[in-house]
C-alpha cells in the first residue's frame, strides 16, 4: 500500500534514507510530503519517527500509486 504523510515543516533530502527511501516533496506552505509504499508495520515505525522529530503530524491517507506511462493499474 502506498501513504502520503504529511507534516508541518520542511525536512531536506538527507533525510530519504531515514526515512526508508520514501519521497520527500517540499510545499510552498510549508509543509513536507513523505510518500511511497509501507506496509502497517512500517507506518506505525515512521510515525514515531515523525513523533521523535517533534514535528507536527498532519496527515497520513492510503494512496493508490501512479502509474507509470504504458503500464496498467491492477
């Protein structure tokens, strides 16, 4: 399954690897996206991470993820 997390603050790309690979797009509002596939464990373990940066939570939604040009979502 894919999430989209979404915190309050911007976090740079040197974090990716903390954070397990996940994609880190940055907002104009402010705000850092951390998208890519996790399975329950994993949300729950990137969670407390977000929880021990001291970074507000503001979302986390299942995403279907993009597909990519000429292949077909099943």
């Amino acid at each position: 399954m894919f999430y989209q997390i979404r915190i309050k603050g911007h976090l740079g790309p040197q974090w990716t690897d903390w954070f397990g690979g996940l994609n880190i797009t940055l907002e104009e509002s402010g705000d850092t996206l951390l998208t890519g596939p996790l399975d329950q464990a994993a949300l729950h373990g990137l969670l407390k991470k977000v929880r021990d940066l001291g970074m507000p939570l503001i979302s986390a939604v299942r995403i279907k993820p993009q597909v990519e040009r000429g292949e077909r979502e099943e």
